[in-house]
C-alpha cells in the first residue's frame, strides 16, 4: 500500500519558513539551479501574476526544476495571530491530505546570521512549541553564514587587532562565531516541544556556484519513508555525488 501510495507522487514538496530577508528564494534558486525568480501557481493550478508570495497556499516552481515544488509562508515572525494560525492549519492540511500530490514531504525553517543576537526569537520558540507537523519533519537551515565574517572582523577589532591582523584572523574567528550560534539555536529549539529533526548551515548561497549537498543530504536522512528519499535524491540538481551515495548505501 505504501509503495503504491508513493507511485503517485510526482513532485517534491516543501515548505519554507523563516522571517524576512532571510534569504529564501536564493537557496531555492541554488536548489533549483536557476537565477530566475520562480513562476507562482494557485491552488487550482492557475499561474499567478501578482508580485510577492503572500499567500502560503501559492506554489513556486522553477522551470529550472519543476519537479520541486515550494510555498513560502509569510509574516508570522511579525506577530500576527492570524497569519500564524493560517500556516499552522496549511501544515496540518498538507500533512495529511487524502489528495497525495498536495502533501508537503519537509519543512525548512531559515534562521539568518545577519542579526546573530536574534537567532532565536519568540516566533521561532511559538512554531516550534505549538505546531505538530507530524510525520513532515522540520530541518533549520541556518543561513547568511557569511554575514558573521564582518561580525568576526569587528569583534577582533574590538579586542585590540590592528585591521590587517584582523582580517587575516576572521576566517577563524567566523568559524568560531558560527560554531556558537548553530549550538546555541540547537541548545534553544531541541527544548521546544516540537524539536527539528536535522540543522544544516548555508554559506555563499548568493554564489551561484554554491553547494546545496549538505541540505539535501540533511533534508533526506530525516525522511522517514525510504520512496520519498528517493524522489529527493533524483529531483535534487545540486550534487551528482549525493546520487551516486544513495544509490550505493541503498
């Protein structure tokens, strides 16, 4: 029943969170190997001419990748009860649909580094303490890495480093910088009662040659059905190697 079940899922769907500017549709354009910006379809399947994603029901798809397919869920962070309310509903929704081609397979939540002291904020402890995905599970992507380089610089500058040997110490001290946060947004959402299933963190995805192996991998090892590993690993675009390893390991 199960394989049978899968059979008829033809694309990878997933969710995307996280507050604004936290550099969403890049990673999805990394993923998808596009810089174009993703076509938007309505529910019905109606391409959508308005600009913005503000609806989390709309689907993004790049003509790049088609066969993955993303919604974009919107404001929450801001405080609104309402839009809140509505993405809880749209998760509980696409979890469970009986219409298997509309369930959502994962969820990324973004967390940027661009305001490293605001990892984790009261939006981010209200999902994960209050929104049972289920069996869709939750992966935090921890991005705009390269943004704490600056941080490194500055901190460095602070503790009394003439700025050329600051400079040639940030590579170190942006590892130690990051090495803090990812375990500190760890420490703080493994308490929720609702825990993400696997973190993984983004550098450069600015750069169109950036490499997406480490979240595709993340995203599949936390599947819990092996046909929608699979159906990753082959929409996936980003690594032949992640390929070549599953087709191995399975």
């Amino acid at each position: 029943m199960a394989n049978e079940y899968l059979k008829k899922i033809k694309r990878f769907r997933i969710l995307v969170m996280g507050r604004a500017n936290a550099g969403k549709t890049t990673i999805l354009q990394r993923v998808c190997n596009s810089t174009d910006k993703p076509e938007i379809f309505d529910g019905k399947g109606d391409k959508y001419f308005q600009r913005g994603y503000h609806d989390i029901q709309n689907e993004l798809v790049f003509q790049s990748n088609p066969g993955f397919v993303f919604h974009d869920s919107c404001g929450f962070e801001a405080g609104s009860t309402q839009q809140f309310d509505q993405m809880k509903h749209f998760v509980a929704d696409h979890a469970v649909t009986t219409r298997v081609n509309e369930r959502i397979h994962a969820i990324w939540f973004c967390i940027p580094m661009t305001d490293s002291h605001r990892t984790v904020t009261a939006a981010e402890r209200k999902f994960f303490n209050e929104c049972d995905t289920g069996h869709v599970p939750v992966i935090v992507l921890v991005t705009k890495v390269d943004a704490l380089y600056l941080t490194a610089i500055r901190e460095l500058l602070d503790g009394g480093l003439k700025i050329a040997e600051a400079k040639a110490r940030a590579t170190e001290k942006q590892g130690e910088l990051l090495e803090k946060w990812f375990g500190y947004v760890k420490h703080e959402l493994d308490m929720c009662r609702f825990p993400p299933k696997g973190y993984v963190s983004l550098n450069k995805m600015h750069e169109e040659e950036a490499d997406c192996t480490a979240l595709m991998e993340c995203t599949a090892n936390v599947l819990n059905e092996e046909g929608l590993q699979r159906l990753l690993i082959s929409t996936q675009q980003s690594s032949v190697g992640i390929c070549i390893k599953y087709a191995v390991n399975k």
